[in-house]
C-alpha cells in the first residue's frame, strides 16, 4: 500500500510516502518534476520512455538485484569509507502509465522500520543526460529527506550520462573560472589559490586596522589615506633638511662664541677659560654660570698680569670662579691650559 501526492511528486519527484511494508513501491512519476535543493528539473514524458529507463537498467545490471538502502549510503560509503547496508532488494521493475514502480523484497529490519514510521519515503538514485531525461537508475533508498542532494558516482560508471549532482560540481567549477573538464587536481590548486588568497586578504585587513571582514571598498580607502599621509610632496628632501639643520648648528655656534666674547668682555669670565666654555659639551655649564656670575676683572681686562697660565696653583679668583662652575682645581687647571 502506498499513498501518492501529485503536488509532492511535481515538486521533488521521488516523494512517495510508504504507508505500510508494500512489496510493490514507486520510484518514479510521469512528468517533469525538480528537487527542493534546485536540481532538475527531471523528465519522464510517458510509459515508453519508463520502458527504455528499464531495459537499459537491466541492461547495466545483469543478473544482479537491484539495491535499497538507508539513505543512499550505498552511494556515499565510498567516499567516507563507510558501509552500505541493504533495506531490501528490487525483484522487478514495472512500467506504467503514472510511472515506474518496483517489486521490492525488504529486510526484516526495514519492514520494522517502515512499520514504525521511522523511515517514510522512497528515493531513486539515477542518470540522465544533459536535458533532464532520466536514462537508467542506479539503486534506490529509504529517506526522509527525499530531494536528490545526493553524492556523485564515480566519473568512470556514468558513461556520458549525467547524475544530480553533476550539475552541482560543473557550477561550482564555473565559479572557480575553470572549464567543465577541469581535473581534481586543477579544482585543488584553484579552491589553494583562493585560500591563499582570502588568507592575505585577512592579514592585509588586520594591519590596516579594519575589522574582520571588511569590504573591498573600506580596503582601498585605507590604502588610499595611508598614500595621501605618507606623500613623498609633504617632506622635506633629505639633502635640504642636513643643510637646514647644518645651519642651525653654525648659527647656534655663533651665537654661543659670542656669549662667550661677551662673558670676557664684561669681566665674568677669565679669558683663560675660553676654551672650556667654547667646548660644545659644556654649553649648558657656561650658560647657567654666566647667568649668576659675578664680575671677577674689570671689564676688557685681559687679566694677563695676575695670572700665570703656566702656574699649577690656583689664585682665590680662580678658585672662586672654579666653584662657580662646578669644577674642580685640576679641571680648572687643565681648562686654563687647553685655553692658552
């Protein structure tokens, strides 16, 4: 006993529900039907064409029965290296005017299972050829998701015949800009290409500071105003900015020698110690000692005829003056000297 919907059977073709253990089940309506997940859609045009899809299933199958099993395992095992365990066994195939059903001898657990509603609809699993045309049918499952998303057979047992999923694999060739006869490994490089690829895009999105994600227009406005900050037109050349700075050194020298003509001019500064206060290392002593200090000759005196260069002892002046920047006799000595 069986019970049929044709809205079912338009919709996705092999959507017979299985009331009870029946030994005779449909497999195929008469008509043009199309499966939930867009395959399709698939053709039967009448009872002549249910015959031809029989005689070339005999034809391809010999002596050997027919297969049921539990969810098309039989076609996925393969692949997952799993088994496929029998429902039941097809016995004959049947051509008739609201399609071609199938003469099946169940396994005890199957009869149970149906019996129990734990499995409802049948399945075919089958080929055709470019225009939809069912041609031959490979086995059959008890489902309960009966919308021909099912697992290809290997390249070598089509024979130019086409199954659902053929259609899936040339799509998805398409979308990776290769053609139909591209090989495994081609579909290999290119699905590495593309990861390689989404990789760098992702790397590239994080060092620019966007989020995880981020389009390709938020990517090239990134760029772009990492460009406009970094424009080589807002810096100065490397050759102009030496110059510059060279300039700035000498005018700083300058300015500092003067400090220093002035510090001798005015008495605060022995002239003998010119050359510790020209020394570039000890600016910094110089201008805050010459900020406090007192006047030690009289101004535009040379001091020459009370100090001898030569001499390793220290007057009361020189003594003072050495307190005042922080030094002590022997370096005041050494800075007289060098001073000479």
């Amino acid at each position: 006993m069986l019970r049929g919907n044709s809205t079912l059977q338009t919709a996705v073709g092999s959507a017979i529900e299985i009331v009870d253990p029946s030994k005779r089940v449909q497999l195929f309506p008469i008509g043009t039907w199309q499966g939930r997940n867009g395959l399709g859609p698939y053709t039967i045009t009448d009872r002549a064409h249910a015959e031809k899809i029989i005689a070339a299933t005999a034809a391809a199958q010999g002596p050997v029965d027919l297969m049921f099993d539990y969810d098309h395992q039989a076609v996925r095992a393969p692949a997952v290296a799993g088994k496929a365990v029998a429902s039941g066994w097809i016995k004959q195939l049947h051509a008739q005017d609201d399609g071609i059903w199938a003469d099946v001898e169940w396994t005890d657990a199957a009869a149970a299972a149906i019996a129990a509603r734990e499995y409802r609809y049948t399945s075919p699993y089958f080929l055709h050829d470019k225009a939809g045309n069912v041609t031959r049918i490979i086995n059959a499952g008890l489902t309960n998701t009966p919308n021909f998303n099912l697992a290809a057979v290997a390249a070598s047992s089509l024979t130019g015949e086409q199954s659902p999923m053929d259609e899936l694999l040339k799509a998805i060739l398409q979308a990776l800009g290769l053609p139909e006869d591209a090989t495994q490994e081609q579909a290999m490089a290119k699905i590495g290409e593309l990861t390689g690829a989404a990789t760098a895009l992702a790397s590239a999105t994080s060092v620019l500071g966007l989020t995880a994600g981020a389009d390709g227009a938020a990517i090239a406005s990134a760029i772009t105003n990492i460009k406009a900050a970094n424009d080589p037109a807002k810096f100065v050349p490397i050759e102009q900015l030496k110059h510059v700075n060279d300039r700035l050194a000498a005018i700083e020298g300058d300015k500092h020698e003067a400090a220093v003509a002035s510090a001798i001019a005015a008495g605060k500064l022995a002239p003998s110690l010119k050359g510790w206060a020209m020394d570039p290392a000890n600016r910094t002593a110089f201008a805050s000692f010459i900020e406090t200090a007192p006047v030690i000759l009289a101004p535009g005196s040379s001091g020459g005829g009370k100090v001898d260069p030569k001499s390793d002892v220290l007057t009361d002046e020189e003594r003072a003056i050495a307190s005042s920047l922080g030094l002590s006799p022997d370096q005041f000595l050494q800075a007289r000297k060098d001073g000479e």
